[in-house]
C-alpha cells in the first residue's frame, strides 16, 4: 500500500498507513481525517454570497465528528429526535439547526420546538396541520419537486410539490398561523448534473413570484445538499458548482436573499477511509469472489443502490477481476462486481476509499456482525 491512488490526498494517504501500522485496533473500522473535514467546510458555501451551511447529519452521525464540526462552527440539518439530543449534548444552539424532512415525526418535532428550532419544511397539508398544532409561528418552507437526473442517488419521488401545490400550500401555511420564509428543493444525491441546479433555480424563481403575487415576502432559499464526491468517477468540484448557482442566484434573485446549503456526502464523504479484512477466496464458475469484513449491512450499504467504491489493496500480484461481498449469510450482501484488483491474501488488508458518508449511518448488526468503529485522525 506504498503508492498513494492519485485522488487521495498524500497527507491523508500518509496518515491513515501511519495508523494502521502503530494501532492495535481490529478492523474492521472507518478512518475520518479532520483536516479533510475542515478543508470541505472552508470550501463549501464559500463561493455562494450570503449562504449558511448546514450539515446534513444523517450523512455520519458519529459523535465525534459532529463535534468536531461542531467546533468549526458549521450549521446543521437534522431529521429526529435522536439527531437533536445529539446536537444538543454538544451544546449546539437552536439557531444553527434546520430540519428539512418534510414529515417528521410528533416526537421530533414537539422536542426541537421546546429546544427553539425554528425553521421546518413542509410539502403537504397534513404537515402543515401538524406544523401549525406543534410550531404555531414557527418559520416554515416548502419543498419543491426538481429533476433529479444525473444524480446517483435521487430522492425526488418521496418528497416535494409541484408549483402550484406548493403556492396553495404556501397559502394555507399562513392561514393556519405559520411564517412561509421560503423554498427548498433536493437535486438528488451525488449529483455530477450543474443543470439540475440551474433548472431547480428556476423553478424556485417561478415560485417565488407566485407568493409574492399572494402577499407572501419570502427570505430564503434552501438548495439543499447533492455536492458530489469521487468514488471512480471524476466528478464537477463544488467551487465550480457554486459558482454557476452563485451567478444563477445573482441574477434571478433579489440581492438580500439568504441562501442556505444542506451538504452531507461532500463534507464527510472523501475524508472516510475503512480499513477492513480480507476474510476468504473463492472461484465460482468464472467469477473470482473476495470476501472482506465490511458488507452491505455493516457499512456499504449503498453499494446496492450503485455508489462504487475504490479498493485498495497491498498486493503485488496481477491484477483480476472480482467480486466482493460482505461478511454475512445473505446473498445481498454482495458490494461490488467486475472490480479489478491485484490477488490480496486472506488476513491482508483492504482499503475503501471515499467511504465516510452513508455508511457507518446505515450500519446494522445483522447476522452478529458488530458496526465498525470510526475513529478520527
Ligand atoms: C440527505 C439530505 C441532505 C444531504 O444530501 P447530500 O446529497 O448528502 O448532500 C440535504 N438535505 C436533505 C433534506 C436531506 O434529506
């Protein structure tokens, strides 16, 4: 594992072999540099004007690493009761979270209410209902549809209204005692499509007229996460992203608009590294099969909805193409296919590159297998 694979950066290569060969920690377990953390929030919102960010925490919720951004200052963008208590014990103020699920539980939202949360999005009458009951005057925004094409991981079906929905919704949010401040969408995770952004924009831009037409002065604009991140393909840097967003925003809205940003994968994503076991071998038919201690349960569980994962292994041997699965019984647990790879020994290990989003988060214990550690570096 001497060579440094060319999109990690040295320093971080350097330290996580560092770790490996001082600790007397078992892998399985998930590496976080801190420095690449901190480089992702010094970059991101920087080249929107007038943007806040919040981190999405269902991206990696590990203590840890919440306060450590915690300590950088950055906002956060949350979904239940557990995430709050988190942020909470950390002793984050109520006004540097958001919570942009727009369903969210009773308990939820009646605990971040009591601990003055104050902005929640909505995309449904029966939210709105709910919202009006827990968080009379509370400030509120609505979730718009948008394509989610190009994106990796689309989110677009579960969740948001049409135009005029959205505008009638708007309407009845403000009958029932609630402050519409503006509009969110979602463009879909690990998005390498600006467009996506630009047409979301415009979109929200339509919206916005429509309110203001009825009376509604709106303040904010939520873009919502979907910055992508390289696993093996090369993918638009956030700089660039932003700064079309940024001159579609300049032009389209006014001057003195909040911009809010909700970014998950990209703040956290390229600084994981897993360090797992290669547990067996196999050869079935013509497929050459790798076993490793991290599966689609303990960890990669979105290798099954298409993210591709770099492997790195200390081996010299000639590379082959293999299959990777998973510690456990179940044939799902399959990660990856058609991967090439030099032929590691069973006992040596292997690296996953880019693995610090959605993956311990989604982590279970099924069949026995414990949730891997992370550790921060
Ligand atoms: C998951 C989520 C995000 C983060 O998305 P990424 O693609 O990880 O940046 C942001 N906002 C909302 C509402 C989400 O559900």
């Amino acid at each position: 594992m001497n060579i440094t694979p060319n999109f990690v950066n040295k320093k971080t290569w350097n330290k996580v072999l560092n770790y490996i060969a001082m600790s007397d920690e078992q892998p399985p377990y998930l590496l976080m540099d801190k420095e690449v953390i901190r480089d992702k929030v010094a970059i991101i919102g920087r080249n929107i004007k007038n943007s806040k960010v919040f981190y999405a925490v269902k991206a990696n919720p590990d203590i840890e690493v919440l306060k450590f951004l915690n300590s950088l200052g950055i906002g956060f963008e949350i979904a239940s009761e557990g995430e709050l208590q988190m942020l909470k014990s950390l002793g984050v103020e109520p006004e540097r979270i958001i919570t942009s699920n727009p369903v969210k539980t009773f308990k939820f939202l009646e605990q971040a209410v009591s601990c003055g949360v104050n902005y929640f999005a909505f995309d449904s009458r029966s939210e709105v209902e709910k919202l009006a009951r827990y968080a009379h005057g509370c400030n509120v925004y609505v979730r718009l549809t948008v394509p989610n094409e190009g994106s990796e991981w689309p989110l677009s079906k579960k969740f948001g209204v049409e135009l005029d929905e959205a505008s009638e919704l708007l309407l009845y949010a403000r009958d029932r005692g609630l402050n519409p401040v503006g509009i969110t969408f979602h463009v879909g995770s690990q998005c390498n499509n600006v467009y996506n952004w630009n047409t979301a924009i415009d979109k929200a831009k339509e919206l916005w007229e429509l309110a203001e037409d009825n009376g509604i002065k709106f303040k904010m604009l939520n873009i919502g996460g979907g910055y992508p991140i390289h696993y093996t393909k090369n993918v638009v840097d956030v700089e660039t992203i932003e700064k079309k967003i940024n001159k579609v925003l300049w032009r389209k809205f006014p001057k003195d608009i909040e911009i809010f940003i909700e970014p998950g994968r990209a703040v956290v994503g390229d600084a994981g590294i897993f360090v797992a076991n290669v547990i067996g071998k196999a050869s079935r038919g013509d497929e050459n099969w790798l076993y490793i201690d991290v599966g689609v349960f303990n960890g990669m569980m979105e290798s099954i909805g298409g993210i591709k994962y770099n492997y790195v292994v200390g081996s010299r041997n000639e590379p082959k193409e293999w299959t990777i699965a998973g510690p456990s019984c179940d044939s799902f647990d399959v990660i990856d296919r058609e991967v090439e790879l030099p032929e590691p020994e069973v006992g040596n290990r292997i690296l996953i590159l880019s693995s610090g989003a959605y993956t311990i988060s989604y982590a279970s214990e099924f069949n026995g297998f414990s949730i891997p550690k992370t550790i921060l570096i």
